[in-house]
C-alpha cells in the first residue's frame, strides 16, 4: 500500500523536484498558461502519476478499490505536510523569494 511509498529522501530528491518546477516556470515565461493554469497541470500529473505508482503495487483493481481511502488520506497528509513545509519557508523568506520577480507573476 501506500506506506511502502514513504522513503528517506534520496541525494536527488531536491535536484528531481527542482526540474519541474523550472520546468513550470519556464512554461510561464513563454506565457503559455498562468501560474494558476500551470499550478493545476503539475496537480493533475501529480495526482495521476500517484495514482499509477500505487495501482502498480497491486495484483486486483478490487484490491486497490479496498485501499482507496486509506490511499486518498496518506497522499493527502502529505501533500498537505509538504505544502506547510514549503509555506512557512515563504513566510519566512518572502522578500527573498518573491521581492524580485512579484511584479512578474500572473496568477
């Protein structure tokens, strides 16, 4: 289930999630979408990537149907974990990240 998924955190944690968001980023640079538009399409493919990993680990679509509460509440804790994480870093560093580059943001 979904706790097997709950590893220490490798050495390319940080460099794997920092090529998406620059990959993020760069989509709104060239103004394909707004921040917001684009915020949804990594949730989506979040989600939906989450969703193969753990229906991977299962021999029955049954099985995974038993499981999908308890899945949807551990995702959901830790999405909800890591948002906290990265909010308080902003508080805490908001000139610094945001002081710079606000006036460019689109929403």
């Amino acid at each position: 289930m979904a706790e097997e998924q709950t590893q220490p955190l490798d050495d390319k944690f940080y460099e794997r999630a920092d090529s998406f968001i620059n990959l993020a980023n760069e989509a709104i640079t060239r103004e394909e979408a707004s921040a917001g538009q684009i915020a949804n399409s990594l949730m989506f493919a979040t989600s939906r990537f989450n969703a193969w990993v753990t229906a991977a680990g299962y021999q029955k679509g049954e099985d995974l149907a038993k499981e999908k509460e308890a899945i949807l509440e551990f995702f959901t804790e830790q999405y909800r974990l890591m948002l906290s994480e990265n909010i308080d870093s902003y508080v805490t560093n908001f000139n610094e990240y945001l002081g710079y580059s606000k006036e460019n943001f689109k929403k």
